[in-house]
C-alpha cells in the first residue's frame, strides 16, 4: 500500500466534515461514480443538485437515496444533456434561477469508448462534445456564482489522457482520419484535465484567488461507463475486468472528486486518484501526472479554440 498525503488509506468520506449549508452541483450522478458521490455528500448534510440528461433516472437515483438515508435529505436534478449547447445554456440558466451558492461544480458526467465517429448537433466528436464541450461551456456560465460563492471546479478526467495521442489533434479535431473510440475518448478526457491547469493560470493571472479548479479520475471502477455508449467488444473486455482485482467499486471511483471537492488546503496543482498499482485502485491521494497534460502552448490554444467553438468567453 503507498503512502499519500492522507496516510496509508489515503483519502476517505471518514475525513469529511459536516457539509451542512454547502450546495454541490454534479453532473452524471445518475449512475457510477456521480451516484455515489451524491449519495455521501448527501450523507454528509450537503444540498446536491444532479445534473443529469435522464429524468426517470433521476427521479430512480433520488428514490434511492431517500430509502438509504431517510426522506430528509436535499437532493433534487435539473435536467442537462450535455451533447447539446443549446441545453447545457438551459440548463445552466435553471440553475441560476434556483440555486443560492456553488461551493463545488463537479464535472462527472461523460461517455466513453463510442465505437465509430458521431458528431453531436453542434457538430463536435461526440465525447469531445460531452465530455470537453459540455463541461467547458456549463463552467463558463456558472463562473460567476462559483467566483461569488469562493467555490471549486472538480473535473473527474481519466488515465485514459495518457492512453491516446498526447497531445491535442487541432488538425483534425473531429478525427474525420483515424477514428477510434479510444483516441477520440482519450482526446476529450485529456483535453478537460489541460484546460483545469489552464483555468488555473487563468485566474491566477486574473489575480482571482478564491476559486479553485481541481483534476482527479476514479482509477477503474466498476460503473455503467462502457455499459453505456462503449463497443460490444469493449463492453465484454470490462464486463471480465470487472470481475478481476483490476477495478474497484463506484464508491471508491468517488472518493477523488469528493476529496477535491471539499478537503480544505488541498493544492490544486497536484492529480488526484488511487495510489495503488497503475492507479487504478488503491488509496487516494496526489499521483504523477505526465508532463503533457500540462503542456502550457497547447492548453493556452485549446482555450482559445473552445471560446471560438462555442462563442462562450468566460468572464474572468
Ligand atoms: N469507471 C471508470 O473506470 C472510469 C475510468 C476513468 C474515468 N472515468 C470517468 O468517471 C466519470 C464518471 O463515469 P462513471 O464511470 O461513473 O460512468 P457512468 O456510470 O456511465 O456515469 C456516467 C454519467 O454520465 C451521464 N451522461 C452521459 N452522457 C451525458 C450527457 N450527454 N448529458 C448529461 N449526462 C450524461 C450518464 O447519464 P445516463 O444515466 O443518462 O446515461 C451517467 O449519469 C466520467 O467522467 C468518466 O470518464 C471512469
């Protein structure tokens, strides 16, 4: 077992405080890793705003807390799927309208491993779409009520943004040539972790230091991710990973993005997952992350690239 900043078992719920009078704002929470992380934010007394596509789902994910943990705890959805522009403004416009404060925006939701080249309405690959796009412009819109509330942006990116081509494919950002779900998949989730530092040396520059952003991936984690939008071929390559000590439960897959959304003094420079073998599992704490994910010149154009994409400019 390594040693992290949280001692042999890393970072654990154990170590949260009451979150009473805290509001927690999470997208994709109606499965995976984003349901458990409602479920003990819940737990903890906090107010939780789902931000899922799916209101059956929601109405089920909200049932089911209530019968863990009794029907007084305050968690509710608004409605966002995050493949469309035009939603994510809607979305984001609702919370505005209903929520007081956002102590930490987790960007949770996301697809994964979509076999063959999709486009989303506002014509982006599909999971650059979801998983990059989505969160960029949401972020944007709640910045203001996330500055005034001194809250944090947790986005839950994946090891997978060391597992493609290492670098944005501004040639070819659709990947029209060479699609595979794994590098397209790979692209988006790199693409989110590079533009957390981005923010970063964006507010520093601003001189803006109450918020926080924060990097963090749940490691392997047995969720509905491939379930979801993965290959029947990825769907059994997982379905027999996840009967390995390879993966862990979705509980654990939570514990990064609930430590980096409300541990205090926590740097936000550092890369947050499991510890143990390939960070895949193991307690959690701050790993290695691979100097490319950092890589200043390609962020800083991704940025500007993302403002133009999607005509959102963050006011900062
Ligand atoms: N599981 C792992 O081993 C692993 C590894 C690395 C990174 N991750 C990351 O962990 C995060 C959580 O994933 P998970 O593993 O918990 O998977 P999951 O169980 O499939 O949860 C994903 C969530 O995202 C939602 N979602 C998908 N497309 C959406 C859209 N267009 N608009 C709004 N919400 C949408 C899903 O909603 P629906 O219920 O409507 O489908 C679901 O609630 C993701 O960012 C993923 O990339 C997971």
């Amino acid at each position: 077992m390594s040693d992290t900043i949280f001692g042999k078992n890393g970072w654990t719920p154990d170590l949260m405080k009451s979150q009473k009078g805290k509001i927690f704002l999470i997208t994709g929470a109606t499965s995976g890793t984003g349901f458990e992380a409602t479920k003990i934010l819940a737990s903890k007394g906090a107010k939780v705003v789902m931000l899922n596509r799916n209101p059956k789902k929601s109405e089920d994910a909200i049932a089911a807390i209530k019968k863990d943990l009794g029907n007084n705890v305050d968690v509710s959805f608004i409605q966002i799927d995050l493949a469309e522009q035009a939603s994510v403004k809607k979305a984001a416009a609702e919370v505005l309208e209903k929520v007081t404060r956002i102590d930490a925006l987790m960007c949770n939701g996301a697809i994964a491993q979509v076999p063959t080249q999709k486009l989303t309405v506002d014509g982006w690959e599909s999971q650059m779409g979801v998983n990059y796009y989505g969160h960029f412009t949401l972020q944007a819109l709640l910045y203001p009520l996330i500055e005034k509330s001194k809250g944090r942006i947790v986005t839950v990116g994946s090891l997978g943004y060391d597992m493609g081509i290492k670098t944005i494919k501004f040639g070819d950002m659709n990947w029209d040539r060479d699609y595979t779900g794994n590098n397209a998949y790979s692209q988006s989730k790199l693409a989110q972790i590079m533009s957390v530092y981005e923010l970063q040396n964006r507010l520093e520059k601003a001189g803006k230091v109450d918020v926080m952003a924060y990097a963090c991936h749940p490691g392997s984690s047995r969720t509905s991710l491939i379930k979801t939008s993965g290959s029947l071929m990825m769907r059994i390559i997982f379905g027999l990973m996840k009967l390995s000590p390879l993966t862990q439960s979705a509980e654990k897959g939570a514990y990064p993005e609930l430590m980096c959304a409300t541990e205090e003094d926590l740097d936000q420079k550092g890369f947050y997952g499991p510890t143990g073998k390939n960070n895949w599992t193991g307690p959690v704490g701050a790993h290695k992350l691979e100097p490319h994910a950092k890589d200043k010149v390609v962020a800083e154009k991704l940025w500007e690239l993302s403002e133009k994409e999607t005509g959102i400019k963050w006011n900062l």
